[in-house]
C-alpha cells in the first residue's frame, strides 16, 4: 500500500523580518548608488580638467597665442639669441 500527502505551505515574513529586508536592501542600494556617484563625478572632475587643458574655450586659446608670439618676437628680436639660434642651424 502507498500512501501520498501534499502540502501547501504559506510563508509570510513577521513585520521585524520585512523590516531588516527593507533597511538591508536600502543600505545595499545606497552603497551601489554612492559608489556610482563618485565614480561619475570623478570622470566630470577628469573631463572639466581635460577640456581646460585642451582649449575648451577659444578666448584661452587666443591669449596663450598671443603669449606665445610675443614671446617668440622678443627672442627673435635680441641679437645675443638670434646669434645662437644661427650658430644652432
């Protein structure tokens, strides 16, 4: 003779369980997010300075130009230097 038997069982959390579940799955998302975050303000940090240092703005541009010119024609301009300059050629 054999015999069968089946259960159905329904679970439900106590309040405190479903509680730490919320506080424990919070904490989890928070840390991912936080992490996340700085992650992407760091690579914003990265390409603020980028763009700085590779001519974002036009204006920058310009004056380092003109710097450098000026200083380019005062060089060119002082005998002493412009001997060198030939002696290196």
């Amino acid at each position: 003779m054999h015999w069968a038997v089946s259960f159905i069982v329904y679970c439900k959390p106590t309040t405190e369980a479903y509680q730490q579940w919320q506080i424990d799955t919070f904490a989890a998302l928070k840390t991912a997010y936080d992490q996340k975050l700085s992650e992407y303000n760091r690579w914003l940090n990265q390409q603020a300075y980028l763009a700085g240092q590779y001519g974002a703005n036009p204006a920058i541009d310009r004056q380092t130009e003109r710097q450098i010119e000026e200083t380019l024609h005062r060089v060119h301009h002082r005998p002493a230097l412009r001997e060198l300059r030939c002696l290196a050629h």
